[in-house]
C-alpha cells in the first residue's frame, strides 16, 4: 500500500518561500515519476513539476519556472518542492502524487498518476 504524507504548506506573504515535503513509502520508485499538481478553489488539478526518480530529470509547468525547484532524498523517500518567489496565484491546495511509468507525454496529466497524498493548503497574501 502506497502512502504519501504532504507537510510545510502554509501562509506566506507574497515573495516568500515554503518547502513542501512529501514522504512516501510503500513500494520502490525506482520506474517511477513523482508529481506535484495544485488545485486552486473553483479550478482544475494542475501540473506543477514532476521528477523522474531513476535519473533525476525534472520537469515543470511554465508558471513556476525558475521559481519552484523539485529534488528528492533517495534515502528518506521524500520528494521535496522548494517554491521561491511565491505569488498570490499560487494559493491552492498542493499534492504529490506517483505515476508508475515515466512516459513523458502522459506525465503532465493528473489521470496518469495511481497515488496521491492528501494535500497541504498554500496561501501566498498579497
């Protein structure tokens, strides 16, 4: 059984930082990609940024580049998302999820992802 456990969202002014975490455990990720996607009130489930766990690559969504930075601890099973610069568009609900292929085209789609965790509230105030 997969479990992720998201932690450190938060309230933030805007041009703050927050670090979420999200420790899994469960399975070996060695074939898999891990996501981040964020829902805003009234919106769809969005890309963020996702990581491939076997090389590292990492990918992200427009809006948030050269902002947010996705990494991983291979030894705690925690894929982290550092968020610099933060907006007030980027309040939502975050979540981490695990899509257990690496497909490229399919990474980007919250449908192509099996887990997910339970969702750590971001506020960033203008």
């Amino acid at each position: 059984q997969v479990q992720l456990v998201e932690s450190g969202g938060g309230l933030v002014q805007a041009g703050g930082s927050l670090r979420l975490s999200c420790a899994a455990s469960g399975r070996t990720f060695s074939e898999s990609t891990m996501g981040w996607f964020r829902q805003a009130p009234g919106k769809e489930r969005e890309f963020v940024a996702a990581m491939l766990w076997s090389s590292s690559s990492t990918f992200y969504t427009d809006s948030v580049k050269g902002r947010f930075t996705i990494s991983r601890d291979s030894a705690k099973n925690t894929v982290y998302l550092q968020m610099n610069s933060l907006k007030p568009e980027d309040t939502a609900v975050y979540y981490c999820a695990v899509y257990p292929r690496t497909y490229r085209r399919l990474m980007m789609r919250p449908e192509s992802y099996d887990y997910w965790g339970q969702g750590t509230q971001v506020t960033v105030s203008s």
